[in-house]
C-alpha cells in the first residue's frame, strides 16, 4: 500500500481528493434534490349554475362608464354617480341584505351581518376607478366595453376589464348569487371599494379605514386585487401558477435635475441641461440595483419546488449555491420577474423648455421607484445619487408620497391556506404560490385592521394582455369570468363552514 501511494504523483493525489469532494458535492445536491417535498394530490373543482351572459352584460355597462379617478375631491362626481346607480339597479339583494356606508362622498362599504359575532369578518375589496385612456391605438374605444369574437374566442375590451372592475363585478355576482341561493354566512362579509387607488388612495382606501377604525373592525383576513394565473412552463412546471401576494413594494417619486447655461436655442451652449440629465439617465440605467431574494422569493421557490421538472427542481433546492446563475437567468424571463427580485427605477416623465426655440436652464426627470423589502426611501435615494453624479440634483417629487415596502402576511395560517383551497377548487389543475405584489394597491392601508392581507386577480391572463392592462386594448376573455366568480363563491363558503 505504501508502495502504490508512493507511486502516485502529489498532483494526482490531489485530483482525485478534489474528484472525491465534487461527487461528494453533486451526490448532497441530488440527495436534497429527491428529498424535496412532492406534489400533493389537488382539490376537486367545484362547479356552480352562473349566470355567464349577465356577468359579461354588467362588466360592459361598469366599463361603459368612465370613472377615471379623481385627482381632488368632487372630480368626476357625475361619473362615480352613475357608477353607484349601476351597481343599486345591477345588485339589487346586495343593497337590500347589507348596510351600505358611503365614505367621503364615493367610497363605499356594503356590511352583510353574520349568525356567529365570536368570528371575524373577512373583506373583499375593490376599486371603482380607472386610468385615463384616449381611443389612439384601440381596436374599439375604450369606454365601449365592446365585446368581440376573436378566432372562436370571446373578449370584453375597455379600460378596467382587469383592472379591476372585472374583478369587482366578480365579486358582486359571487355575493349576489350566495344571496339569492341562501348560502348562509357566519361570518360578517364587507365589500370595500375606494374610488382613487390608481392616484393615491387616500380618498377612498384610507377614508374607509379610518372608518373602520373608529368602528372597531378588524379582519381575519382580506383580499384585495394582486397576482394573476399565469402559466408554469417559463420555471419548468407543468400547469399553472396563481400568484398571491403575501406582500408589496414600496413606493416613491424622486426628481433629478440638471441646471446649466440656457439661451436661445440658435447659439446653445454644451453641454445644456438636456444633455446632462440624460447622461445622467443612462448612467442609472447601467446601474440598478441588486437582484435578491426575499422572504416572499423563498416562499415562491418552495411552493413551485414540487412541481417542477428534476432539472428546474435540482437548480431551484440548491438555490444558493446556483444563486447568481439563476437570478440572471430570472431577470432575462420577464421584466415582471426580474422586478419581484430587484427595487426597480424607471424614468417616467422628462421636462425641459416650453418653447420649441429655448435651452432650458433647468431639465428635470421623475424616476417612479417601486422598494423591495429590505430598502428604504433614503437607501434608493443615496443609490441614485452614487449613479448620477454630484452634478444632479436629487430630491423626493413634491407630489409623491413615500410608501415603504408591506409588511409579510404569513402563509402559515388558516386564512392563506383557505384562500389557496378556494382557488385549487375554482381553477382546478392550477398550484397557488405566495410572492411580493410589485404595483401598488389600496391593500398596503388596510394593515391596521388585519394581519392577512393577500392579493390575488382571479383571472387567466397570457403575457401579451398583461401587457395591455393600463395600455391601449386591456381586454379579458369573458370565459375567465366563471372561474373568477366561483373563487370567490368557494372563499365565502369556505370562510363560513
């Protein structure tokens, strides 16, 4: 025996050493791998008689009526008007079983009283408004909620189809219908919808919570609009995901701003105020912040693990170790994914001379900031300033508002467990999956009256007509209707055995 290792080269003792602790390495990795939890057996979908011709012929009225969200209170008051006559003459048990409360002149709450007072109500919420829209590139104007027959499949098409009156108009023929079939509730049920989310949410949202406050009402858990269904195969699984929100970004405007020499525009002189700001641009653009992991991304990893092909499974459970890798590859997926990992920068509005002929002397840029966990305002903003230079004037927009990241809502509780059989049992072969919410919601100011807030759109949406929400030609395929309603038909039930 010592004659052999003697024989062996120091060299080749070390490969083989180094071989050794790779396959040692490789065989702890697999082993991880096999041992990750596996696919439960799924629930069986539940099936209602609804009603889908008159779900689809009341979400084309509620389109049909513009109510773009108010900047000031008293803004489009005819509209928010008529939006509240439409759901009176649309929902009638509705109005007659719940106490209805109109909060700070259009938010509204609709209170459905219980049998048992010792549990907690739940709370769907919704919002009335919309964003502005002209009719250039729209196939059909946008307030026309013109449904169409595309290639054998039916759209409704206008401003709101996703966000969010579908949603709302789900909701209401859910409750209507538990209504007229005499499902009862233990639990008391509210509906909460402000009317300014897509501005501030401070007339509606944080007007109904302050309400409740004052009322004393806390929540074992609401829902509030979040993640879509979206198909598995981009991370290796067969069959779809329902992202629900445990969590959201923060939320901040910043203004950078470049003050030079300005002038008549026929002798200018380099360089302007135009020119600097956009070098300044392009510098933070190369320059974002990290890509991480987050509680919510570890909760998403584990829910997804059991789903996925051995490849996917094997790179996923070993996470860490393939870290980098993986998170440049997430980030390349979808700007959506890679925002789920990063605080995110985007240069929105640009504003320099109002004459055509005339250097500004001061060009500034609003930067729309949405926060990962972990950041702060102070922290994305010492991060701008390092990109862009002493040169650049950087300082919180006067009309923005600083929301800092949401806190978790855990899924480790009867209320989020309840929320994901309800959607296994309306969806059928679909695999619910918690992760950080990255627009905003009126969700983030109901905190103070519940633990467990989730954010879930019950809609099937492709990329393509995700892409159109706030864009020209959001539209929804009618037929996502029925499994939107019985979500939240199975959500009632379950919230009341």
């Amino acid at each position: 025996m010592y004659n052999l290792l003697n024989s062996i080269s120091l060299d080749a003792i070390i490969d083989i050493i180094i071989s050794g602790l790779v396959f040692i390495f490789l065989l702890i990795m697999t082993l991880r791998t096999l041992l990750a939890p596996k696919a439960k057996t799924g629930e069986q979908t539940v099936h209602y008689d609804l009603d889908l011709s008159r779900a689809v012929k009341n979400l084309s009225k509620a389109i049909q009526i513009p109510t773009i969200s108010p900047k000031f209170k008293g803004d489009n008051k005819e509209a928010f008007l008529a939006y509240e006559k439409f759901l009176e003459e649309s929902y009638p048990l509705i109005h007659t079983t719940a106490k209805k409360t109109v909060i700070n002149d259009h938010a509204l709450i609709f209170h459905i009283k219980g049998s048992d007072d010792s549990l907690l109500p739940i709370a769907f919420l919704a919002h009335q408004d919309v964003v502005p829209s002209t009719e250039d590139s729209w196939d059909y104007p946008p307030f026309s909620g013109k449904i169409v027959n595309i290639d054998g499949e039916e759209f409704i098409y206008g401003r709101g189809t996703v966000d969010m009156k579908g949603q709302m108009i789900s909701t209401l023929e859910a409750v209507e219908y538990c209504l007229k079939n005499n499902i009862k509730l233990k639990r008391d049920l509210y509906l909460c919808f402000g009317y300014d989310e897509e501005l501030t949410g401070t007339l509606g949202a944080l007007s109904i919570v302050k309400h409740l406050q004052k009322n004393n009402v806390v929540f074992e858990f609401i829902i509030d609009e979040g993640g879509l269904v979206l198909d598995g195969k981009m991370l290796g699984i067969k069959g779809n995901v329902a992202l629900i929100g445990n969590s959201e970004k923060g939320y901040i405007d910043y203004a950078l701003s470049a003050t030079c020499d300005g002038g008549h525009s026929s002798a200018p002189m380099h360089p302007t105020s135009i020119e600097t700001l956009s070098k300044a641009i392009t510098k933070l653009s190369k320059k974002p912040l990290p890509l991480r992991w987050t509680k919510s991304t570890e909760e998403l990893f584990n829910a997804l693990i059991p789903h996925m092909n051995f490849l996917a499974r094997f790179v996923c459970v070993n996470r860490n170790i393939f870290s980098p890798i993986l998170k440049a590859v997430l980030a390349k997926v979808n700007p959506a994914v890679e925002a789920v990992m990063r605080t995110t920068i985007a240069p929105t509005m640009i504003k320099g001379s109002d004459a055509l002929n005339t250097i500004s002397k001061t060009a500034t840029v609003n930067i729309n900031c949405r926060l990962l966990e972990g950041d702060t305002d102070q922290s994305v903003k010492e991060h701008i300033k390092k990109a862009v230079g002493k040169h650049i004037k950087v300082e919180m927009e006067k009309t923005s508002s600083y929301d800092p990241p949401s806190p978790f809502s855990s899924i480790d509780t009867p209320s989020y467990q309840l929320i994901a059989k309800s959607i296994a049992q309306s969806f059928g072969n679909l695999i619910p999956a918690p992760f950080t919410f990255i627009a905003g919601s009126d969700a983030k100011f109901y905190y103070p009256v519940s633990k467990h807030i989730y954010r879930f759109t019950p809609f099937m949406v492709d990329i393509d007509d995700a892409e159109m929400i706030h864009g020209a030609n959001e539209r929804l395929k009618t037929k996502e209707l029925i499994p939107a309603i019985t979500f939240f038909i199975r959500v009632i039930e379950n919230a009341n055995k």
